[in-house]
C-alpha cells in the first residue's frame, strides 16, 4: 500500500446490562423499527423529507436525537432505493428490533470505570436509560479506551442491537483528522526486538543510531512460569476448572502488562523524525525451522502477536505506520561489520568474531532488525555505523516505569543490580 491510510472503525461489543434493564432494551429497539417503518411510510406517502423528522419524533418513544438518527437511517434507505433500485422499495411493514442509532453524548455515553472497564449508559427511552459495562474482544475493548483517552479520536454514532438474542453495541470511532504514514516515506526506523523478558528497540536515521532503550519486563516472565507451574499442579490433580481460571487469569495479566509495554514503545517512538516501528515476521519466523532453540523459545514463551498487534494499531492512533521483515540471523549479525555467525550471541552478551565489537546483544538485533526495514521499505540507504550510543534501560513493574542506569557495550554484566531512580508513568 502506498497511500496513507485514513482510520475509520467500527467495535463491536457484548452489553453486559443491569438486570433491572434488560427489557427496555429490547422494547426501545422495537420502537426503533416503528420509528423506521413510520419514516418509510411517510416518504412512500410523498411527504416532504425534511418535514419527516419532526413528524415522527412527535409519536415516538425514544430520545428525540435518536429518533432523528433512526429516522435518518431509513430516509438513508430510500435514497439508496433511488440511485441505485438495488433491492426494491424498502418495506414499511416488517416487526421485531431494528438498531437502535444514538449519537454519543447525546443517546449514549461511555466512560472508564476505577476497575479499567467501559461503562455505558444509553438513553433507551425519554429518561430511562439501560446501564452496564462492555464485555468483548479485548482489542476493541483498548481501541475504544485509547479512544475515550485520545483528543485526536472521536467516538461517533452508535448502534444498540440484538444478535442471536444477545445485546450488542457497536461504536464508530474516526480519527478527524490523523492517518496513517505512508511507511516508506519514514526518516526514523524503530527496530523492535521482543524478548520474553524485554524488547530493545533501537531509532536509526541517516545519520546512524539515534537512541536505543530495552524495556524489561522481569515480572511478565516471571508471572508466566509461577503460572505454567500452578497449572501443571492443578492439572495433575485433574482439577481442570481451576486450571482455566488460572490460565485465564494469567492471560489477564500478560496483556495487562503487554498493553503497556506497547504504549511504551508508542511513547518512546514518536519523538522521532516520521518513524516507522519494524518487527520481525513471525509467520516466516514460524516457517522457518532453522533458528535455533532460542527462537523456538522466545516463540513458545510470549506472546509475540499479541504485542505486535498492540503496538501497531496504538502507534496507528497516532498516524505511525508499522512494517515487517524477514527475522533470520537478526541476533546472529554483527551490527557494526555485518560478519554473521551463531557463536557471535551468548545470552544476553554479543561479541563479534570477527571485528571484536562488544554489545548488549538484544541491542544488536534490534539494530540489525531497523537495518533491514530500511533496506526492505525505504529509498535511502542505510548508513555506516562506526559507533553505537550507549543503551539506556527501564524497568516495568506493576508500579510503572522505572529507570535503570544507563550500560554500555562493555559494562555488560553489570547494569541489573546498581541503583534506580523512580518514575512513575
Ligand atoms: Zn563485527
């Protein structure tokens, strides 16, 4: 794709309602085909379009707003009929629900709960409103509390509907006027190499390697094995319903924390010049067999996609595209000289064989990652590297962010333990 992308999106969402609530729902979405059979009715009957709104808000039963939106909806309907005769005239006569269209802030409202959940209130009827909070695809769940979040983003109509006899609320959320990069007209590459206990991401411009950070996250790890563990047990003991609870528990908690490493990331990249962030392929990392324990591990332990996944569409919410290459010998390479071989990693510590060059080897593969976005998406070249700056580290916790003194190539082995400086986020 080379045009910039404009952001337009519709979540879809299961209404986990108030059961004082749960008919007027219902009976507002059987309103909302009355309204819709009425302003068919009308427009078959020839009465002037523009008069149609008034005429129907006086009998109906809903917020006026709403009226207004259904009653555009159908007169939507017509129109189509008009230009392009697709289906015949839309029918006046069909019962059961019909989507109840609200605009925000005037027939619904959302709004973050202490608990991190989004709570909804829609005006079902004059004064009566359905309350609740949104269950769903935890994608759409952080789009739309990014959303809720963001300036730039506005949240638009929704539509309250019932699918199978489940309610549901789907929310248009448009980005104003924001879109996304084209990525190949980028000055920054972000390399992101993702660990299962950091990513490095490294910048590189024209002019070299702008900055490197590695975010640890010491306490994913950590929380996935004393999990793996407790399932094992559980599992053993042919307990198997705590062994879901647990693991849904566990995923609760990896994307908690992989929610905001991913902002990080944003965060960080976007005080940089036109950047584009870079991750490895890991379907080609999949197809590939040739990579070594270490790959095979780093797949099987964290959640890659979903990291990914998270990172690219929070950095689409600020216009930054994201792209893709191919991850062979990314941890092998030398990022200074290029010689490439096994032997140069071990764990966390890269010595080149060949030129001697030192370095905090997630480091490295992180460069070699934003070496190879240039050389796949760019028309510039990517520039000779003869010095690489010092890697700066933060921790994550629960707490937050915090800094960890700076290291550099050859203080390696001694950047965990020295003291830290706090800073919230
Ligand atoms: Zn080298």
């Amino acid at each position: 794709m080379t045009d910039a992308q404009a952001l337009v999106k519709t979540l879809g969402f299961q209404l986990d309602i108030q059961s004082d609530n749960e008919n007027l729902l219902y009976n507002a979405t059987l309103e909302a085909r009355s309204v819709y059979n009425e302003t068919i009715r009308l427009a078959k009957q020839g009465v002037d379009w523009d008069a149609i709104p008034d005429r129907v808000a006086d009998d109906a039963d809903l917020v006026k707003n709403t009226t207004q939106r259904v009653v555009a909806k159908a007169l939507g309907a017509m129109e189509n009929y008009y230009e392009y005769d697709d289906f015949g005239q839309p029918s006046h006569i069909k019962d059961g629900a019909y989507p109840l269209r609200a605009n925000y802030e005037e027939g619904y409202n959302l709004s973050l709960t202490d608990d991190g959940d989004v709570a909804f209130r829609i005006s079902a009827k004059p004064y009566k409103h359905v309350t609740g909070v949104l269950d769903g695809n935890d994608a759409h769940l952080d789009i739309l509390k990014t959303a809720l979040e963001s300036d730039e983003w506005k949240i638009g109509t929704a539509e309250a509907l019932f699918h199978d006899g489940n309610a549901e609320l789907h929310v248009n959320v448009t980005n104003t006027e924001q879109t996304v990069r084209d990525k190949h007209d980028s000055r920054t590459v972000i390399g992101v190499d993702v660990n299962e206990d950091n990513v490095a991401l490294t910048a590189l411009s024209k002019a070299g390697v702008e900055d490197t950070l590695v975010i640890d996250f010491p306490e994913i790890k950590f929380e996935r094995h004393r999990y793996f563990t407790m399932r094992k047990r559980v599992q053993n003991a042919g307990k198997d319903s705590i062994h879901d609870t647990l693991e849904g528990r566990e995923e609760r908690f990896v994307r908690d924390r992989l929610h905001k490493v991913s902002r990080h990331i944003v965060e960080w990249s976007r005080q940089f010049e036109k950047p584009c962030i870079v991750f490895e392929d890991l379907k080609e990392m999949r197809d590939s067999i040739d990579y070594g324990t270490r790959m095979n591990r780093r797949l099987h332990h964290l959640p890659f996609h979903a990291l990914q996944f998270y990172t690219s569409y929070k950095a689409a919410f600020e216009g930054i595209p994201t792209a893709w290459i191919n991850p062979e010998y990314t941890s092998q390479r030398c990022p200074m000289c290029g010689h490439t071989e096994r032997a140069n990693r071990n764990k966390k510590r890269f010595k080149c064989r060949d030129c001697g060059h030192q370095d905090h080897s997630d480091r490295g593969a992180s460069v070699n990652i934003a070496v190879k976005g240039i050389e796949k998406h760019q028309d510039w070249n990517v520039p000779a590297l003869n010095s690489l700056p010092q890697v700066r580290k933060v921790r994550r916790q629960a707490s937050g962010a915090v800094d960890a003194p700076t290291v550099t190539h050859d203080t390696v082995r001694g950047y965990q333990t020295n003291g830290v400086a706090g800073v919230s986020d």
